[in-house]
C-alpha cells in the first residue's frame, strides 16, 4: 500500500500537477488525491505546498524525494532482474513512437527467442523517452535526438519529411513543391512533444512560410484520417505514409531528414534481452 502511495507521491513531485500525475500512473485524480492526503495524514507531515493549480513541494516533500526515487530504482531494478533471470524466457518492454521500424526487429527477435514476451506501448517521442528513464520499458525507439550520457543509442533508420495531401487538394497536381507552397494551408500536427511536430514548426520559422491554420491532432492514424477527408494536409516522415489511393505523397525541396534511434539506458544493456535487442538491432543495420 505504501509503494503506490509513494509512487503518487514521486510523480505528484516531478509533475507538479495531480492531473498530469494520474495521467503518467494511469489512475483517476481523485486516487491520487486520496494516496497522497493518506501519506500525510498517516504520518502527520505536510508533503506539497498547496496554492493556486501547481503543488509545490515542503521542506518534508524536498527531502523525502530523493529517497523516494532510490526506493523506487531499487523496485524497478529487482523486477527487471526477474524478469531476466530466465535461461530461455522472460520479458522485454518496448515503448517506440512509430511501429515501422521497430516491428521489424521485433519479429526477428520472436523467431530467435521465441519464450519470450515482447509487448510494445506507443508514444510521442517525449513520452517514450521518459518511459526508459522511468524503468517503464526496457527499449525506447524515438525520432529525438538525446545526448545523454545514461543511454546507449543506435540508429535505427533515416526517412525525409513529406508532405501528405487529400488527392482532390489542389496542390496534388505536383509531384514536388517548395516550401512556401504551404502558406495560408490548415497544416495538420502531432500534440507537443512529438519530434515531426518540433521539426515542422522550426523549418517553417527558418524559411518564414507563415501557414494558415494549425489544427493539433493526437495520433499519426488520426492526422492521416483528417488528411483523408481534406480537412488539411501534413509533413510526415516518407514512412509512415499508408499506401492509399486518395492519399498524395509530394516531395518537398530541401526537406530535412528524420533519424529513428534506438535507446536503453547503460546500466541495463549488458543484462540478457536488452543486450540481445541490441546487438540485432546492430547486425541488421550493417547489411
């Protein structure tokens, strides 16, 4: 019972907002509510500051936070080695912000370990990455690039950005336009945090091409459906356009190239399956 309400706790902390809390940890506001106002209750300390829509941690919180963090790593390092320690089988977790590189090395690892359970969560690139540094997954495959000491990073493919349009949008007549062809259009984006967004938005400022809207959309299956009915169109990476008659793919001059990288954290790459995943993800690449 006290590790989920530390958990709260630590993530309450990190995020400053209960909502974006329950959200991370897959609970309900309320519950997170409850399991933080039990900790203090049950101990008599006041853990966060409470004032306006941001908690801010106490003195108490301040100190208990690193300690939270180590009790925590320790869990998630004790569930790691179990679910390693297996001669043949075991478990791998995967988070990765597109399946179409990913899926590839997936199922040639299944054919060599077949014992194994893979199982595979979707995100933006954000979101993936702090799975990894959370323990969460034990692979990360990400369009971001991310200095960090901690992580071990492999390339695992290279795609350019294109522009993706409904095959009755006037623009579908060329095969190639520049840039500024996309002034004054419903450009169609991923929420924040997603790397084709943050790419799209900075080479649109560098070449001053001011579009007409901008509609925020969740999901890459999504925008491709809202490009579907010409509600706008979208740079997406060369990839992750399906094959569609009433889909238009145009190249676009000068596009800048999207690299997928595969992530895991230093610590864990010698273990069994990390280092296996890894070391495939390096044979495929140099053929």
């Amino acid at each position: 019972m006290l590790s989920a309400e530390l958990k709260a706790f630590y993530m309450v902390a990190r995020l400053g907002s209960i909502t974006l809390a329950a959200k991370k940890l897959g609970l309900s506001q309320p519950t997170v509510t409850t399991q933080i106002r039990h900790l203090e209750s049950q101990y008599a300390v006041e853990l966060f500051y409470r004032g306006g829509r941001r908690l801010t941690l106490s003195d108490d919180g301040v100190r208990l936070l690193p300690m939270v963090k180590t009790l925590l790593q320790q869990e998630a390092d004790i569930e790691f080695f179990l679910r390693n320690s297996g001669q043949a089988e075991g478990a791998l977790r995967i988070a990765a912000t597109a399946p179409y590189y990913i899926l590839d090395l997936v199922k040639i690892f299944r054919q060599r370990l077949p014992q194994v359970e893979v199982s595979m969560e979707i995100g933006n690139s954000q979101q993936v990455l702090e799975m990894l540094e959370d323990y969460r997954v034990d692979i990360a495959a990400s369009s971001q690039l991310l200095e960090d000491t901690r992580l071990v990073r492999r390339v695992l493919g290279t795609d350019p950005l294109v522009l993706a349009v409904h095959r009755s949008h006037p623009l579908a007549v060329h095969g190639q336009v520049p840039l500024s062809a996309l002034a004054g259009q419903c450009l169609l984006v991923r929420e924040r945090g997603s790397t084709t967004r943050s790419l799209t938005e900075a080479w649109l400022k560098n070449e001053q091409v001011n579009y007409g809207t901008l509609l925020e959309i969740g999901s890459r299956e999504s925008i491709r459906e809202a490009v579907l009915r010409n509600i706008g169109i979208s740079l997406i990476a060369r990839h992750e356009v399906p094959h569609n008659p009433d889909l238009k793919v145009l190249t676009i001059d000068n596009a800048p190239v999207m690299h997928e990288y595969l992530y895991c954290l230093k610590e864990r790459r010698q273990a069994r399956l990390p280092a296996a995943f890894l070391g495939l993800a390096q044979e495929v690449s140099a053929l």
